[in-house]
C-alpha cells in the first residue's frame, strides 16, 4: 500500500471511531467566535477593503459586523486565522 493510502485509511478509520465517541486519538480543531469589526480595525482596512481582499460580501460583513448574523464553517475558520496571522493570509490570497 502507498503511504498516501495509509494516511488517508487511518484518517477514515480515526472519523468512524470518533463518530462512534471514541476520542482519545481524535484531534479536534474548535475555533470560538470572532469580532470581526475588531479584526478589520486592527488591518485598519475599510468594508469594502476587507470583503474585497478576503472573499467575503460587503453585506455579509455588514450583517456580521451589527451582529445580525455569525461566521461559521470555512468563513469562521477564515477569521480566525486572519485576526492571527493577517499577513500570512493576505500573502497567500495575493499569489
């Protein structure tokens, strides 16, 4: 078997023994809510500057920012590498 496979069957096979509550081997990545108007001040970047740049929509920002509405899923995990390494991402999106 290549190591490819092995990796990708051990990962499987990690899945269905967390799914079945077994979570000893099991690394979970949980990423907690963000303040996104925080995160733009601080690149000191407008609305449109910060949408534009990571992808989002001006209203999106908007309803998250007045907290209508929260990030989650890949969004979530955007934001929360963005407020730790904003220049790591914007270097990356740029290439």
């Amino acid at each position: 078997m290549s190591k490819v496979f092995e990796s990708i069957q051990q990962g499987l096979d990690e899945a269905i023994e967390y799914s079945k509550g077994n979570t000893a081997k099991a690394i979970v990545h949980e990423f907690g809510p963000v303040e996104v108007k925080r995160i733009r001040a601080k690149l000191g970047m407008s609305q449109l500057e910060f949408a534009s740049a990571f992808g989002i929509s001006v209203s999106t920002l908007r309803h998250w920012e007045r907290g209508d509405r929260s990030p989650h899923g890949p969004a979530l995990v955007l934001l929360n590498v963005v407020s730790k390494e904003p220049q790591a991402v914007l270097k990356a999106l740029s290439a």
